[in-house]
C-alpha cells in the first residue's frame, strides 16, 4: 500500500483525499469522515507492506511506468494479489 505526498495542495482538499483512497478499497462501506483513522489504525497490521512514497507525484509516475511494478493473483488463495517489481 503505498500513501503519496502530493504538494501545494491544502491538505484536507485534495491530500487526504488522495492519500485516504486506498483504505476504501480494502474498506469500501467505510464512511470517508473515518478514512484517515483508518489508515493511521492499518499502518501496524499492513508492516512490511505499507509505505510511505515522499517522491513528487510528476517524478513518481515516470519511475513506476519505466519500472512497470504491477500484482499478479496468488494461484492457491482467491482475490489475494501479490505485488511484484
């Protein structure tokens, strides 16, 4: 799970939103009002798996296009993804 810091927005407009995205897709009846507690209670159960990208967005996108990082579904466990570089 990645959480990107985006820049000259004002936080709670575009931010947050941005970076509260992915808690709705593991959450997806959650209420947006809980998305940034939810993300702050999931950093500890995800571990290894949660990072934090300072990298500007602009720069981000054009490292993971040529580095092409995408998942592939696990072949024992339905709906399970794994993420591979």
């Amino acid at each position: 799970m990645i959480w990107r810091r985006y820049g000259g927005e004002p936080s709670f407009l575009v931010v947050e939103t941005a970076n509260t995205h992915l808690i709705h897709h593991l959450f997806p009846k959650l209420p947006h009002y809980h998305a940034i507690e939810a993300r702050e209670a999931i950093k500890p159960i995800l571990g290894d798996y949660y990072f934090d990208d300072h990298t500007p967005i602009l720069k981000a996108a054009w490292r993971d296009t040529k580095e092409c990082i995408y998942v592939e579904p696990d072949d024992e466990i339905k709906g399970v993804y794994w993420y591979f570089k």
